[in-house]
C-alpha cells in the first residue's frame, strides 16, 4: 500500500512541474476579424466564382491568408 501511495505522491508532484513549466505557445493562428465590407466582398466573389477563386483573390488583396473554408462560411452567414 505505501509503494503505490509514494509513486502517486510522486505523479502528482511531477504533473504539477509540469503544468507550471509548460510554455503558452499558441498553437494556431488567432482569429481575424474581417470588417463588414470585406466579408460582403468576400461573399459577393464566392457567388461569382467560387469559394476557392474568392479565397484566392481575397488572400492577394488582403496580404494574409483566406481559407476557402472561411470564404464559405462568410457566403453562408451573409
């Protein structure tokens, strides 16, 4: 019983470095913010010619990415 109480005891301890040790590295990109005319142009170019042409114009006129995915939940919410 005392051998499992002490590596438990030990576990414990380890697990507790090991939160206060862990870095806050982020481990995605945050989200962006598009303002209102961007997401009516995005949503306009994906009528016009797609989700992955809007992505890919949009990506050049804004100099940061634009997933197609994005492109059509913005056509879909708008």
């Amino acid at each position: 019983m005392s051998l499992f109480r002490e590596f438990d005891d030990e576990r414990e301890n380890g697990s507790e470095k090991a939160l206060k040790t862990r870095s806050r590295k982020r481990k995605h990109g945050g989200n962006n913010n598009y303002t209102p005319e961007v997401r009516a142009n995005i949503a306009k170019l994906c009528i016009d010619v797609g989700p992955l042409k809007a992505a890919k114009k949009m990506t050049q006129e804004l100099g940061r990415e634009v997933n197609e995915s994005t492109a059509r939940s913005i056509k879909r919410h708008s």
